[in-house]
C-alpha cells in the first residue's frame, strides 16, 4: 500500500466535510476527481473507506484508521512546514526563557546550542532571577518561554508538555537506606535532606512525597550547585532527591546509591508556557520539539 499526504488530506476533508461535493469544493477539486482518488486508495487498501448509504457520509472502520492517522500526521507535517520556511526566510525575533525548574539548564543548554546554529538571528537569553515570578513575567512581555512543571490556568497562555520524569533518591552506598529497594516519606525522618534553594513548593520531594505525608526531614540544607549535592551525599552529609536526568552518571558510581521513590515510583512533568499568539511561531515551534528530545537523550544515558 502506498499512502501519500494528500490521501489523508482527502479522508479527513470527506470526513470533516460530510460529503464528496463540499470535500471537492475545499479540496479545489471537481468531485469525479475525488470520486476516482477514493477509489483508487479503496483498491490499494482492499476495502471500503466509507460506508456510502448514509448521510452524511461516515467512515468505515477502515476508514477510521487512516482518519487517526491523518489527525495525527497532518499537524506534524504542517509544523515542519513552518519550520523550514522559518528557516529559509531568516526570521529573526526574541526568545528570553525563565526556569521555575532549578536543575533544568542540564538538558537546557544543550537545547539552546542547537536552537541557536538553527536561528542565528534569534535572540536567546536564559532570566534566572525570575524563578518565582515567570508566569506573570510571560504575562507582562518580559520573557517569551517559562519551563515549570506547574501549570495553571492563565489566560492567553498556553502550556506544552515537554517529558515525564522521576524523581529520585540518592544517598551514599555505605547509607543504611541503600539497602532498601525503594524510598517511602517515612526514611526521611531522621535525614538531612540536600535541597536546591528554592521555595518547598518547587520541590518535587516536598510536594509529591513529604508534603502529603506530612512527613518533616531532621533537617533540611540548601546547596546551589547539583555537583556538590552529590559530593556530599557521596561523603555522607545528607541524603537528597533529584530528577533522574540530573543523577544518570551517579548511577554508575560506586560511592553513590540511587532508588525509586515508593514502591511505584513518582512521575512529574516538564512543560513550556508560552503566550498563545507566540505558540506558532517557526522559532518557537522549532525550541520546543529540540526541548522535547534532549532530555530523552539524557534519561537514556547509562
């Protein structure tokens, strides 16, 4: 079988439109055309697409398939579309990112490397010193993208989901809890917890474990920078909870022990906020899906 683009353009025309007259009115085509192009993709699939004694018009279960496929397809194509000719025409404009998530220049610079070779004239800038007031920062112009992974329901903002991640727990391989397959609210109890100083309310470990157990560490240190966290920990001065792209070379070290939070693990989301009119701008579109893959890449790493 050989599907073309504009097959599924015809079957979610047909679909969209109830019917092949109006389908061949948006598809500037006469219908004996599209009635010759159906046809011929009914021979090519070995079945029917619709069910033509109906109105208006319905899809059959084949029909269906290619439908989902086109509604999935169509808008990537579309994307890329705007991605190329984003590329060729040279559009310059204005991408200021601020982080509501403090271990996320990890993934992030590299994403913004690449952003960068592919939209020179762009201007990129990372504003740190907005972590807790981004959203409304985005509202009022003065950034262009927030990474949180806590949306809200603002109006004109929209929110894309980047990737899935899971917090973990590291502590020494002399640790007593290193011997244990999976981390619960209660193993905290007796612990220095190393933390990112940021408010409890950005921190996984509070709002999706200790928070709702009600769970209060011995004592909780703040520490800037994830490498010495991690040196620390390894030195037995407190244990900590990281996302798992952020621990992925402590995995393979000996001094250190990485363990899932409960039994099922914990999962979070990384999203892109953006104003909604800046959405489906070629640059824009084109950050987000690099943002999209690199973090996989991480995660996959040892």
């Amino acid at each position: 079988m050989h599907l073309e683009l504009r097959h599924l353009r015809t079957i979610k025309a047909i679909h969209d439109a109830g019917g092949l007259a109006r389908a061949a009115d948006r598809l500037n085509i006469t219908q004996s055309a599209l009635s010759h192009q159906v046809k011929g993709l009914e021979d090519q699939v070995g079945m029917e697409l619709f069910v033509r004694r109906t109105k208006p018009l319905k899809l059959s279960s084949a029909g269906l398939r290619l439908l989902r496929a086109a509604e999935r397809v169509l808008p990537e194509i579309a994307a890329l579309q705007a991605e190329f000719e984003g590329l060729k025409s040279g559009k310059s404009g204005r991408l200021h990112i601020a982080l509501e998530c403090h271990a996320c220049f990890d993934w992030l610079l590299p994403v913004l490397e690449a952003f960068r070779k592919a939209w020179p004239e762009v201007d990129v800038d990372i504003r740190p010193g907005l972590s807790f007031e981004a959203l409304p920062a985005l509202a009022r112009e003065e950034v262009d993208l927030v990474v949180s992974s806590d949306p809200e329901d603002l109006p004109g903002i929209a929110f894309a989901p980047l990737f899935d991640y899971a917090p973990v727990f590291v502590c020494a391989a002399s640790h007593p809890l290193a011997a244990k397959p999976y981390i619960e609210a209660e193993d905290f109890r007796g612990e220095t917890l190393m933390t990112y100083p940021v408010d409890r309310s950005r921190l996984d470990v509070f709002t999706g474990l200790l928070g709702p157990a009600r769970v209060e560490p011995l004592a909780v240190r703040p520490v800037e920078l994830t490498a010495v966290i991690l040196m620390l920990v390894a030195s037995g001065r407190g244990v900590t909870v990281l996302p798992d792209w952020v621990v992925r070379e402590a995995r393979a070290n000996s001094e250190l022990a990485v363990r899932p939070l409960t039994e099922t693990g914990l999962t979070r989301r990384i999203y892109a906020a953006t104003r909604q009119e800046d959405a489906a701008k070629p640059y824009m579109a084109h950050f987000i899906r690099l943002a999209r893959s690199e973090p996989v890449k991480l995660q996959r790493v040892g």
